[in-house]
C-alpha cells in the first residue's frame, strides 16, 4: 500500500451562515490536499503531520481526520496551545477575504514532535508534501531542525514534494521566504507551484518562466498550475502543455490548488502517467469551485470525479 504525509496546519474555518449565525468546519491547505486525495484514491494510505490542542474543538478536528479516512498517528496533541481559527467573507464574484487567529497555533510547534522515533518511522513513507504556508507558520528557530528531517527522509528514499503557496502576510520580509524556498526547491523531488506565487517573490509571469526559473534544481517532477489558462508538467526532460477546460459558474475558488495537489499526488501514487494525473486533478479542482469553502460536500465531488 503506498502511502503520503501531508505536513502543516489545519485551522477552524468559519464563515457566515446568515446575518447572526456562523458556519463552523475545519480547512488548511494540506488537509483540504489530503481529504480530497483520500476521496478519489482510497487505497492510497493519507497521513496528516500537524500539532493540535487537548482542547475540544481539537477533539473535533481529530475526529473530523478519522470521518475523512485519514490516518492520524502523527497528529499530536501540544499541552497548551490551541488550533489556529480563521474567518471566510466571499463576495458576488466570489473572491475571498480571510481574518485570521494564527499566530499562537499548536501547529507551529508540529516540529518539535518530530523525534528520532517518528522520523524513522516517516521514513518508510512514499512521499512527504508540505507548502509554503507549512513552512511559513512553523517557528522560526524549528526550521533548521525541520531541514535535516527532510534530509533524513529524502536520504530514506521518501519523495519530497514542495508547493510554494505563496502568503505574503505569514512571512517577515521577501528575503526570508526567497531563502526558504531556496532550500525547499533543492531538496523537491516533485513540485506544483502557481504562477501567481512566483511572481511577487521572483517578478515570474509565464509557465514557462517558472520552468525557466526552476532549471538549475534539477527537480524531477515538476507541474506548474496557473488557474483556468493550463497546466505545464516537466518530467524528466520532457516537457507536455495541458488544456484546462475553464468552468464558468465559479462560486468560491478556496482550494482549488488544493485539490488540484492532492488528486495529481495520489493519481501519481496509483500508478498514473503525469498527462492523466493532470486531468483528474483539474477536474477535480473544477468541481470543488463550484462550491463555497474549501471543502465540498462528499457526495457532490465523488458523483463529479466518478467518471474521471
Ligand atoms: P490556481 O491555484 O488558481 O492556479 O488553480 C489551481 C487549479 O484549479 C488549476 O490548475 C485548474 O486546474 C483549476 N482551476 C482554477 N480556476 C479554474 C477555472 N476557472 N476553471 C477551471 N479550472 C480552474
């Protein structure tokens, strides 16, 4: 059985439900990934790598992995800390504005629960996915220590995938996130960027440009996302331009990305070429637009990915 770990954060979402009631779920990149691979590739074994609290919205978001078939042993419980919280407003065109309660998540301890004893254990994984926002929410002074596991894990064989998600306001200064990413690039054996992200950090404007840019990391895998327009996938030397089939009744493009990652990362793991990983994914991206927050109803997205 192959298996993933997605690494990072996931938060409280809430959004309004009308003018005095709030909605209340959970969503953050790596597990909105993580749920919507486990949903098309159920033999794929998804494991999510997050601190939470001993709080009882934690209890909720634990039990919330295990309903989405997640595997949960290396979701660990911080003493004090609480997970991080965010409020959603989308407008008429269905563009997003966030507000956050972050900055003293349980999740940016996750590294210190990364011992000898679980490293090892990683380590006979297929592949580890973290973001950019993974790596912008952990503590300063962990990150060195989270480098040399993902060392040690490439070193064992792990596949590392990186997507550089992008957020301006979790970083201190472009310098900072330009040298993360440095790093995080050297150590990729697959990677899923958004033209968008590269841009402000790098002025990059095209698919191509970004595979233009990544070169010199002689990266393995590489699909560059660039929302309705196409994909772009260099595997090896080869180099293949996918079409995208746009969807106009756009309700809320939280987790596109998202989606799009998971789905291609477990097609990948299933055994599918990269032309065929795409086109899951960008339906499965497709679909979760369609509806509002990160995370669609079950039955809606596996009616749509039924045929895929
Ligand atoms: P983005 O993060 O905006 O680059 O989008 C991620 C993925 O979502 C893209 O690679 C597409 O597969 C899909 N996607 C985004 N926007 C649209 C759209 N308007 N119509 C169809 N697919 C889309």
């Amino acid at each position: 059985m192959k298996n993933i770990y997605f690494f990072g954060e996931c938060m409280v979402e809430l959004r309004a439900k009308n003018d005095d009631m709030l909605h209340q779920s959970f969503a953050g990149d790596i597990y909105n990934s993580a749920v919507y691979l486990k949903r098309c590739f159920n033999e794929v074994t998804t494991s999510v790598v997050t601190a939470i609290g001993k709080d009882s919205l934690s209890a909720q978001m634990l039990a919330r992995f295990e309903s989405e078939q997640l595997d949960t042993q290396y979701v660990f419980a911080h003493d004090e800390k609480v997970p991080g919280m965010y409020y959603i407003e989308t407008d008429e065109h269905g563009e997003r504005s966030f507000t956050y309660w972050r900055s003293d998540a349980a999740a940016k301890k996750v590294v210190s629960f990364l011992t000898p004893s679980v490293l090892d254990s990683l380590s006979k994984g297929d592949m580890f996915f973290f973001s950019g926002i993974s790596l912008a929410i952990i503590d300063n002074d962990s990150r060195e220590q989270f480098w040399q596991a993902i060392k040690q894990l490439k070193d064992a064989g792990v596949k590392i995938v990186f997507d550089p998600n992008y957020r301006a306001r979790l970083w201190q200064s472009v310098e900072q996130t330009k040298a993360q990413y440095d790093i995080a690039f050297s150590l990729s054996d697959v990677t899923l960027p958004g033209v968008e992200d590269l841009t402000t950090l790098y002025d990059i404007h095209s698919v191509e440009a970004v595979v233009e840019y990544l070169k010199p990391y002689n990266i393995q895998e590489i699909i560059v996302k660039n929302g309705p327009e196409s994909v772009i996938t260099k595997e090896g030397e080869e180099l293949q331009s996918h079409t995208i089939i746009p969807v106009t009744n756009v309700v809320d493009t939280t987790s596109a990305g998202d989606a799009f990652n998971g789905v291609y990362l477990g097609a990948r793991l299933a055994g599918r070429s990269v032309s065929d990983a795409v086109q899951m994914a960008a339906k499965a991206a497709g679909t979760v637009i369609q509806q509002p927050g990160a995370i669609a109803p079950k039955d809606v997205f596996c009616q749509a990915m039924a045929n895929a």
